[in-house]
C-alpha cells in the first residue's frame, strides 16, 4: 500500500514517466519515527526517497512534517554546491526525494581500513566551508556513514535532516556548530588518510573532542539547557537536532 503511494506520488511529479513497482527497493526499513529510505531506479530515474507513511499517525501529522521540511529547506539552501544534490523534490508533506549518489560511504571505507588521498579531504573541507558560508550546519558530519566518496573519488554529504542556519544563535555556539562540522572532516581524514593531515588540523581535531568529551561526561548544565532550549523553539522538538547537539557532539 505505501510503495503504491509513493509510486503514485512520483507519477504526479513527473507525469510523462511511467513508474513500476519493480523498480522500487527498500534501502533502510524505519521504525517509529523514522523514515523508511527507498530507492527507486529506472533507466531514467535514481532516486532516494524518505517517506514516513509506515508512521503513526500523530508522528505523520506532527514531527514528520518537520523533519522532511528541515531536509527540504537544507537541500535548497546549498543547491549549486559541489558535493550536494541539486535534484530533489517534495513527494508530500512526509515524503521527499533526491538524486541517489553512487558511491560508498566513509562509515564502511573505514572499516575496510581503505586509504583516500589528501585531495579528497580538502575538497571536502571547502565544501564544508562553503556550506557555512551560506549560514547552514550539517550538525551530523561526525557520523561518517553521511559522508559519500563518489565512484568519481569526490566527497558528497547526504542526510540533512539535522541542519540548521545558525545565525540564530549566540556566537559561542554558532562557533561550536561551525567546530562539529569541521571536526568530522578532520576525523574523516585521520582514519582514512592520517598520514596526510596537518599537524595545525590534527591539534583542533584533538582540542574539539577534549571540549566534546567535557561537553558530555561533565555537562554545562546552563549551556546543555540553552541548546536543548534553543532546538525546541526552533525546530518545535525536531529530536534529529536535538540527538545531534546531545549524542554526536
């Protein structure tokens, strides 16, 4: 019934194709509040596709919405740079779907124990650069299963569920944001090519996780407040960013 639906849903998005069941797979099946990911591949079309319709319904009517805006407007607020996918659209309020990426994630070329030359690094470090330029934080980069090397050996960031603009924010935590993007670049590169990454960025990298740690097994009781504060109002209990702030930091 749901992949019906969302075949359906991809027919009134591009008319003129026609969609087949057989071409629709699941990826990752979600539970409770998550969405379950599909992928849809025919010869015109590769898709991602995140759908909540498995959901309860007071999570279809309430965070659902939320979490598949907060991608929607993260994607569109970083179209035309490298690294992101510029083809993307909303299927319905709890659907959205993007170009699906061909590559393998950080997350499994670390466990390979694989080895990325420094340039794939770097070209990821200014992309991250570029995307707080724009005045987004990804907020989940330390998870390197969100980062893609291409079959063209070029960094992609998925999954920007948990990114925000973070001029709303005072500069101290603005900063901290801007550090926790950058520090799962800097992660990435010490796994995968650790030889390579300079001195100035493995002493930030280390400096960040001291902060990291404290941030977590000591707690700053007014700031840990003022954060999860600061998610509720703005993201009215989006518990993507409230998991990213709390648990991945």
């Amino acid at each position: 019934m749901f992949e019906s639906s969302l075949l359906a849903q991809l027919q009134a998005q591009f008319p003129t194709h026609q969609f087949s069941h057989e071409s629709l797979s699941i990826v990752h099946t979600g539970r409770f509040a998550n969405a379950i990911v599909y992928r849809y591949k025919d010869s015109q079309f590769d898709f991602i596709i995140k759908d909540f319709q498995h959901s309860p319904w007071w999570v279809r009517k309430t965070i659902a919405p939320l979490f598949i805006n907060q991608e929607y407007k993260g994607l569109a607020r970083l179209q035309d740079v490298d690294g992101v996918v510029d083809n993307f659209c909303r299927l319905s309020p709890i659907a959205i779907a993007y170009d699906f990426i061909e590559g393998t994630p950080l997350k499994q070329l670390a466990q390979q124990q694989a080895h990325l030359p420094a340039r794939f690094f770097k070209d990821f470090e200014r992309m991250v650069a570029k995307m707080h330029r724009r005045g987004v934080v990804h907020l989940d980069l330390r998870n390197l299963g969100n980062v893609i090397c291409s079959k063209e050996g070029k960094p992609y960031i998925i999954d920007f569920q948990s990114a925000i603009r973070f001029s709303r924010f005072p500069r101290w935590l603005q900063r901290f944001m801007r550090g926790a993007d950058m520090s799962g670049v800097y992660k990435a590169w010490q796994k995968l090519a650790g030889d390579s990454l300079p001195q100035a960025k493995a002493d930030y990298l280390h400096d960040f996780n001291h902060v990291r740690k404290r941030w977590i097994l000591k707690g700053y009781p007014l700031h840990r407040a003022y954060v999860w504060c600061g998610g509720v109002v703005t993201q009215i209990l989006n518990s993507e960013f409230i998991r990213s702030i709390l648990e991945r930091f």
